[in-house]
C-alpha cells in the first residue's frame, strides 16, 4: 500500500464526495468479462470473473474504487453498471487515468439518471495517478474531482 | 453543447418526463465526451441488447416505461442473438435447459417491447447484420449509434459509416431521440491512424490471434495495418470481409478498438494512402513468431485440464454462408479421410436466422453438416455459460471472443477440424 497520501486533481464527470478501498487495474478494465458471474443474484460480493485481468481477478470489487486507464470489451458492458447498482454490488466510484470512453460513459450516465442511487465518476487523473495508486489504498473523493490516495503516515 | 431549439424544448421536458429523460442521458453523454452538439443519425441501428436478462440488456422495467411513453426508433433496428433457447441444437442437459428456461422466462415479453421499440422484424436478431441476407448495411459516411463491439468495428472500418462503440441501452436511447453526441469516431480527426501495425507473416496469419495481438498492442487507438493486402482483396470479396470481421471481433475484445484501417484494402485507407496515418503515430511490428506464441498463451480454464473436448461451439460472431461452406467442406473431408461418418464432438454452428434459411436452400450445406451430426442454430452460445451453466463442460471453439468471456478453450481452424475428426486434441 502506498504510505504517503497524494492528491490528483479529474474532472467529475458523475459528482460526488466518497471514499473507499482501491481496486487498481493498470491494463483496460473489461467491464461485460469482469462483472459477468455477478448479474444474476443480487449479491453483497462481486468478484470480477476476467481471467485476462492479472491485476484483479478473483478480487470482490463491490463497494470498491475502481482505478482504471479505460474500459474495453464487449458493448454489454454498458448496461452491467444499472444492474450493479439495482443489485447493490456496484463501485462506490470508477476512476480514470485517461479520458472517459464512450463505453463507460454511456453505461455509467444511464446507471445515473436511471437509478436512485449513484456511482462516483471521476476521469482525466492522468498516468501518474494510476501509476501511484496501490491495491487496498484508502481513496477519497470530493465532488469538485479531487482524489486523495494512500494513507496516512 | 449548443443545443438546437427542439432539443432545449425536449430537454426542458416538453415532450414528456420520459423524453426528458433520454434527452439529458444523451446529452450528459456528450458532455462527458467534449461533444460541441448531437448529431442527426442517418441510417438504422445495431444493439446489443437482445436478452431479458439485466445487466445484459435494460430491465423489462425500463423498456416498459419507454414503450408507455410512446418512443420508437427513428428507423426499424437490428439486435444480437437470441439467447440459445433452441435446446435441441446444443445438445444440453437437463439441468442447464430448466436454468436456462428460469433465466429467459421474460424472453417474450422483452421481444415484444423491442418490437414496440421499433425492431425491424421478429427474425432481426443476429451479430453480423451487415451480411447481405440480414440487410442492415451502413453506407459510408452514415452517423450511426450502434453497439455490438464486433458489429460497430466492422461499420466503421469495413463499411466506412460511423459509430462509437455505445454501450447497451445507451445505444437505444440514442435511436430512440434519433441523435447522437458528435464525438469521436463520428469525427473526422480521430479516424485517422495513431499506431501503425506492420504484419510481417510468410502467410494469411489466423485474424482471430492477428485481432487479439492488435488489440493488446493499441487498446482504444485506431491502427493502421500494413502487410496484409497482398493476401486480401481490395475489392472487399466475401472472404475478405469474413477475414476482417473476425479480425475486428478479435480486436475489440482485446481492446477497445472502433475503427481499424487496413493499408490498400478499407476502404479509408485506399481513398486517403499515407495521410491515414496521424503525423505523431506510434508504431510496432507483429510478425509470425509472436502469434505463434500468442496462440499457446491463453490459460486453460476447464475444470478438468486434460478432459477430452466434449462439445465445440462455432460462430462467435455468427458464420457467413461462406464461412460455413468452408467448415462443411473441411468437416466432411477430414471425416472421409478417417472413414468416419459423424463428428466425434457434438458441435453447433450459429448463424443469423436469414444466414440459416439460406442455408436450407436446396442443394445448401445444411443437410450435409446435420447428416455429419452438426447443428446449426442462430443463436448466441455465450449465454450458455451464465450462471456457470457449462463451467463443467469441457468447450472449444475457434473464437477468440467467446474464449475470452467463457472458460471455452480456443483451438485455430485447422486444429478443431482435426478435433472433429478424431476426439483428440
């Protein structure tokens, strides 16, 4: 875990003031591969099922903040971000190292605006973010985008 | 964004809270992606969401507010496959058909929506709806909003229209308001080359590992792909367009590449030569050594390691008529040469229902394959493995794609031919 706390400054592309416990994939998160075991039951747990994804397979991503470059793979990706949240195993947030893709953003806008509640979306936090941030670092979020990582000496 | 007078009234609430809704979804989406204004889309859509299952498609829910409000795509639309409901041509047990009835139990009602929705007709269910007998070709330069990854890189790169690679149910509202954010892909700039991909291979490499080896290497960058058109055709024959729809399935699975040029035969890179390429491009070599070692490299996830292949699933995206004429021909060939007259693996092929139809034509492959004990089916083995339905079964397929969602193992052509042959990896 990173011991010192950095500050990275994204655009909030959805608002919101979170923290949570850092999932990092440093290669394209496949959102329909990682997510596929889990949209069936609702479920407390969502382990990601990407067997391609070295950084995060096997890891429970429910409640998690998502570190990633970008989102890649099937377009089913768009709608596992709705089911997540109705199902009560979404990220608290996804974060992005480059700018927001269009995948994501779509899946990630209509789990918004047709849900009740919502994931934390921030992009733009550029290479040095996802390169500093550590698997299980503590991460916190303000609506303006800033993000704060590691934890506390 | 700069909003045209309807879209502020619509966006303001003035056809409906629904309306409201879509209309700030799209528009929010925009935002996201630095789009100045919407663009008018020009020709039908292609979406992914063609299962009542949420989280795959939208919720009955949803489709039901949309339908209640009165929305209809501004063209009839095409979707991906049904799910493989069809137990007879999969060879299932009894287990997996009661899951698989209990988890599409809302099939009927959620295909009569899409229907309402302005689906083209009750058999517009495939993954390749640009095949000539399916009859959803994009013209060139049509703003689109399609999803299905394997489908929009092929309008993109193969066809020449434009579409960004739109999530599920993201895809349908933008066909719903008939309107899409001008950004990306449906933009002039980023069409052009960020990588160039030199393909140095002694022969046609498999586009299945080629898709797999580019998507890795460019992620979401647009590639331009050099060494390829001495072994394909120019004017885009059939097995030049089957070559590089696989290519394009496999690349947007690896990544998530929405557009690819290919130097000398698609056609953007015919009509703009070296310009394709953008002045601060990368570029790197793919040669033969690395897909051979690519082809080795993929994990094997049965339960069982060393399990006989049990049953082999073709047509991840669906086949063409050629494509399957070629599995007969080799089938039926490789079975002769081992005095056999069944596969020794039950085996499914999918295509779209209008690619089946053909295909029962007299005179057509059909009945020579179901004579060889294959069964053709239009649709989609990938929801056979929800749920862990075949987490037991020991697959193979010669998809990439499926390879990478299932724990289905990948074999080349040649290899599941001889599989098919003999029982025997």
């Amino acid at each position: 875990m990173g011991a010192e706390r950095r500050s990275f400054k994204g655009r909030p592309v959805v608002p919101g003031s979170v923290s949570g416990v850092a999932a990092v994939s440093r290669g394209g998160f496949n959102t329909y591969a990682s997510y596929s075991a889990s949209l069936h039951e609702p479920s407390r747990r969502a382990v990601c099922a990407d067997s391609g994804n070295e950084d995060l397979y096997g890891i429970d991503l429910a409640g998690k903040v998502l570190c990633i470059p970008g989102t890649i793979g099937s377009t089913s990706g768009g709608a596992v971000w709705q089911r997540l949240v109705a199902m009560g195993n979404a990220p608290a947030a996804v974060l992005f190292s480059g700018a927001i893709d269009p995948l994501a953003a779509g899946g990630l806008i209509v789990a918004d605006e047709w849900s009740e509640r919502r994931i934390v979306v921030v992009d733009g936090l550029g290479d040095p973010f996802l390169r500093s941030v550590a698997q299980g670092d503590e991460v916190t979020i303000a609506e303006d985008g800033e993000v704060v990582t590691g934890r506390p000496a | 964004m700069h909003l045209t007078r309807h879209e502020k009234a619509a966006l303001a609430g003035a056809d409906g809270p629904v309306v409201q809704k879509v209309m700030r979804t799209v528009i929010r989406q925009g935002e996201a992606l630095g789009a100045e204004r919407l663009v008018d889309l020009t020709g039908p859509g292609h979406l992914v969401i063609a299962y009542a299952i949420p989280g795959i498609g939208p919720s009955l829910e949803m489709l039901e507010e949309l339908v209640a409000a009165g929305l209809r795509t501004t063209f009839p639309f095409t979707v991906d496959p049904r799910p493989p409901l069809d137990h007879e041509d999969w060879a299932l047990d009894e287990r997996q058909i009661v899951a698989l009835e209990e988890m599409y139990r809302d099939q009927p009602r959620y295909e009569e929506l899409l229907l309402q929705l302005g689906l083209r007709d009750a058999d517009a269910y495939t993954c390749r709806p640009s095949l000539a007998e399916v009859g959803n070709v994009p013209h060139r330069g049509d703003a689109l909003a399609w999803s299905e990854s394997a489908a929009v890189v092929y309008a993109n790169s193969v066809l020449g229209a434009r579409t960004n690679r739109n999530g599920a149910i993201f895809d349908l509202l933008c066909n719903l308001v008939g309107k899409a954010p001008l950004s990306g892909l449906l933009l002039d700039e980023p069409r052009r080359a960020t990588w160039r991909i030199d393909v140095r291979a002694a022969e046609p490499p498999l586009p299945q590992l080629l898709g797999i080896a580019i998507g890795r290497r460019v992620l979401s960058d647009v590639p331009l792909v050099t060494g390829l058109d001495r072994f394909l055709d120019p004017d885009l024959d059939p097995p030049t367009r089957d070559y590089l729809h696989e290519l394009g399935a496999a690349a947007a699975t690896a990544g998530a590449v929405g557009l690819f040029h290919v130097e000398g035969i698609t056609p953007e890179a015919v009509e703009a030569g070296d310009r394709i390429l953008a002045p601060d491009h990368r570029a790197s070599v793919i040669d033969d050594e690395a897909l051979e070692e690519l082809s080795t490299s993929f994990p094997v996830l049965w339960s069982r390691p060393d399990a006989r292949p049990e049953k082999c699933y073709l047509g991840c995206p669906h086949l063409s008529l050629e494509q399957v004429e070629w599995w007969a021909a080799s089938i039926g060939t490789a079975l002769r040469e081992r005095g056999r007259d069944h596969v020794a693996v039950p085996t499914t092929i999918s295509v779209a229902p209008q690619t089946l139809a053909r295909l029962r034509d007299p005179g057509s492959v059909a009945g020579d394959l179901e004579a060889a004990g294959v069964m053709l089916s239009a649709g989609c083995p990938m929801q056979l493995f929800d749920r862990d339905l075949a987490a037991g079964s020991a697959i193979v397929t010669n998809s990439t794609k499926l390879r990478a969602y299932t724990n289905a193992r990948f074999f080349t052509d040649r290899r599941i031919v001889h599989i098919l042959a003999t029982g025997e990896i």
